[in-house]
C-alpha cells in the first residue's frame, strides 16, 4: 500500500544520499510538511493496533531481513504477515521518524539507538495502550522493534508463587532486603514485576519509586502513592535514580535492570540501608544470577560484594514463558528464598551448593527450574519434550521425568 507522498519524497530527495544523512533529510521533509508526518505516524498507528488485534508481544519493521514485510511474534513464534502493508525502506523511515521527538532524534542520530515508550488510545479503547520502542541502526537502515505491554496485570494468585514467597514479597510482612526477577528477554519479568509492585501498592500505604528504561505500565496509585521516573527523560540513569530515590521517603524501590557493576553496586548499597528493592537481570537461573553479580566486580573487590550480597539478598525468581499444549505460553520459573544457610554458601564461596539447597527448600518456597517444569508436566500443561527443551539441565530434567 505505501505512504501517499513517497512519489514526491522520493524525487526529493538526492539518489546519493544513504544512512544519516538520508534520514535526516527525510526527518526534515516529513517535518516540513505537516501532513506527511501525519500520514506516516497514523501508519505506524495501523501497525501497532494490528499487534494488538493478533495478541502479538512483539513486532519489527525495517531493514533488509524484514524484506519490506512486518514481523509479529504471536505466542513465541516471529513471522510476516500478509494482511498487513510493505513498505520501502524511505517509508519505514519517515514512519518511524514521525513518533519520535527532538530530543529523541538526537539521541538517535548520536548514539545510532533510542528507546522509548509510548501510549496510544485506539478506537473503541477506553484505556491507552502502551508500547516500549526500540529503534536502531541496521546496515546503513532505520529499524524498530516494538513491545506490546500488557494492559491489564495478572493477579498475584495466577503467577503460582508459594505462600511463603508471596509473603517475603510483600512490603508488609518484609520491610527491607533485595528481590531479584531474571530471565533472558521475552521472560516476563516486567509483567511479574508490574503485578509485585501491584500487590505492595493496594496492601501498603507507602512510596514506591519506579526507576524505568523505558517506563512500561503505569500504576494508578491506591494505598501507595507510585512516582515513576524514565531515564533519559526525568533521570539521568539507574544508578542516579536509585541514590536519589533515597532522599524521597521510599518504602519501596524498583530499579528497572542491573546493567553494569556501578547499577548493582548502588543497588546493594541502597539496600543495605534499609529498603526494599526490586530489580531485574538477564541470567537464566538463580545460581548464574549470584554468580553474574559478583563476577561484575574485579577480583580484589569480589569477597566485599559477596558479603553485602549475602547480608541484602532475599529473593531470586529466575522465569522462562513456554509454550504450553494449548499453543500459548505459560511461566516456568525457578524459586530461590535466601535462607540463612543460603547466606552461609554465599560468604563461604559455597554457591555450587545452592542448587541442592532450592532442590530440597519446598518447605521454604523453593523450586529449581526442573522440579516446575515437571510439576507442569504432570498437570499436562506441558510436554515432554518442552520440558527437556526448557529445562537448565537436561540431564537432570530428564532423571526426574524418569522417576
């Protein structure tokens, strides 16, 4: 189908040109001409009510992989669809363009990324919905990634977690310690994260501060009042939001990703000093999550870290979203409720043995990844063959399945 202006656009602008510069030429003509920015923004509009319309978390757009086509994932599996417009790569430019702002355009020109979040009202809609962008350089093209966030939050009771663990998540019964949410990406630990912070927010009557990259759900305020700052456009970084969140009467605090030593140093210290902390981190169990973090440090620095580390640490939630027997996706997730014996391990460089501590912790709220996937299995919500697909071990998944 196409944008009803790239005939003149594409006389416009100089055959010559390519990556920067062409897109900042392109920048100017849609900035110029009102209507054209109009156009490409209500196509992207289009797209993203599609991914809404096919239940899809993710789509991408641009670039020659994408061939001109817009790639949905649907319950994990990415692909084109034929019912939705291509576009030329300067039609993909001018649409991704459109959404974004000065500011953001800079940003993107200079560092060859942005990320943002966005909401949009649709038709028939009585709340917006909202969209975390990412949009990169890619072979000298402009290409986007767009995740779909969920509108609505699931309850606390859906997610599975024990008693015991939804107790220690819980700002009311825990006032302080540190809880970790991993998981590679496309896990859900925003989506657990969102439904935590909505559990403490209507049990509690605190501050909880919400450091973002970018800002995903907002939270209305009930029994807490929630302040969310974006880094990038109200704070500089994780780490500056989380030292100066201390000088904001937080109950508690959520630092969006452990990226870098600095972010988890600070996360440690501002833990230490009292609070609660959640945060995430890109590790697919709860024993590559402690070792993660404290390999983040120089040698000389590392038994200082594992100390503070077994002195704040709480909670670990490691999760995966599988696909279930019904062709959608279900969350596997292995527990890890920091005991004392666990805190033992940690300062003695024991971590090896934590594992059997999860393996045997079911008194404690405690599940390795295998032991969930198998309990899945035995409820039918799973395979066989998903469960040793998705399992840490394979060897081990496949002795218990054998049991």
């Amino acid at each position: 189908m196409g944008l009803s202006f790239t005939p003149e656009m594409q006389v416009t602008l100089p055959e010559y040109l390519y990556g920067t510069e062409r897109f900042k030429n392109i920048n100017k003509l849609i900035n110029f001409n009102k209507k054209w920015r109009e156009e490409a923004y209500d196509q992207l509009r289009i797209i993203l009510a599609k991914m809404k319309e096919f239940d899809a978390s993710d789509m991408d757009i641009g670039g020659e992989g994408a061939q001109g086509k817009v790639w949905f994932r649907i319950f994990g599996n990415k692909g084109p669809r034929d019912d939705v417009p291509t576009y030329s790569e300067d039609e993909i430019t001018a649409i991704l363009l459109s959404i974004l702002s000065d500011e953001q355009k800079v940003v993107l020109f200079k560092q060859k990324n942005v990320d943002f979040s966005l909401g949009l009202l649709f038709d028939g809609d009585k709340n917006s919905s909202r969209f975390r962008g990412d949009v990169y350089f890619e072979n000298n093209n402009l290409v986007a990634n767009f995740r779909r966030i969920n509108q609505y939050l699931f309850p606390m009771e859906s997610l599975g977690f024990p008693p015991a663990i939804v107790k220690k998540l819980n700002v009311k019964h825990e006032k302080s310690g540190l809880i970790l949410i991993t998981g590679i990406t496309g896990a859900g630990k925003s989506c657990s994260l969102d439904s935590i912070v909505d559990m403490n927010n209507k049990s509690y009557q605190g501050h909880i501060v919400i450091i973002g990259n970018p800002i995903e759900y907002i939270h209305k305020s009930h029994n807490s009042i929630i302040r969310h700052r974006e880094v990038g456009g109200d704070v500089l970084g994780f780490k500056d939001g989380a030292i100066q969140a201390l000088r904001q009467d937080p109950d508690v605090i959520v630092v969006g990703e452990m990226r870098d030593s600095k972010t988890i140093a600070t996360v440690l210290e501002v833990t230490d000093s009292g609070h609660k902390v959640f945060t995430t981190l890109h590790t697919s169990s709860a024993i590559e999550s402690l070792h993660r973090i404290i390999g983040e440090f120089p040698s000389e620095e590392q038994d200082r870290v594992r100390m503070r580390l077994a002195d704040c640490l709480s909670l670990v939630i490691s999760q995966k979203l599988i696909p279930d027997t019904q062709g959608k996706l279900t969350l596997a997730k292995e527990i890890l409720n920091v005991t004392s014996s666990v805190k033992a391990a940690i300062r003695n460089k024991n971590i090896s043995e934590i594992y059997q501590m999860i393996m045997q912790g079911k008194k404690a709220g405690m599940a390795t990844m295998e032991q969930d996937l198998l309990m899945l299995y035995k409820k039918e919500i799973i395979s066989r063959d998903t469960a040793l697909d998705y399992s840490n071990s394979r060897k081990v998944m496949a002795r218990l399945l054998n049991c």
